[in-house]
C-alpha cells in the first residue's frame, strides 16, 4: 500500500474488532491534515520507485512524480526531519 498512490492523503487503519476500530477511528478524525506530512508520503514513495540516482536527477523525477514544486519539498522534508519518522508510520508506536 506504501506505494499506491491512490491512497495519497488516506490512512488505512487495521483494528482487532469493532470497538477497537471505532476508537482509532475518533482518534485518526481529531488529528490535523498536515500537507506536509502528505507530501512528506509523497516524496518517499517516489524515491523507492525511483532508486540510486543522482541528487539532480533525483530531484526533477521527484517533482516530476509528485507534482510538488521546491518550497513544498523543502517543507515536507523539514517535516519528516523534524518528526523523526517515515511518513505512512505509525507515528504513536
């Protein structure tokens, strides 16, 4: 799924039953979108499809693929940076 860009923005959420579902599901509904965090996805997902390139030729596929312009990479890797996760993990665990 990590690379389905079909689910750009979405967050699958695996629960042990009903009421477990329903509890990730209030807590997933109180979190900010974070576009950042979005294209932070973005970016990573690209990158993996993408493989060993160089760093200028890295770039222009990545903004190829993802649509982003600079400022938004930039912003979307401060983000990651600063959260100390992949993004797509699960960042309470």
């Amino acid at each position: 799924m990590a690379t389905d860009s079909r689910f750009d923005g979405e967050r699958l959420l695996r629960a042990c039953g009903e009421q477990h579902l329903a509890r990730l599901a209030v807590q997933y509904r109180r979190r900010p979108f974070v576009p950042e965090e979005l294209w932070a996805g973005q970016i990573t997902r690209a990158v993996r499809l993408l493989g060993p390139l160089d760093e200028e030729e890295m770039f222009e596929r990545v903004v190829e693929m993802t649509g982003l312009d600079e400022e938004q990479l930039m912003r979307a890797v401060a983000w990651h940076d600063s959260h100390g996760h992949l993004s797509g993990a699960d960042p309470q665990g």
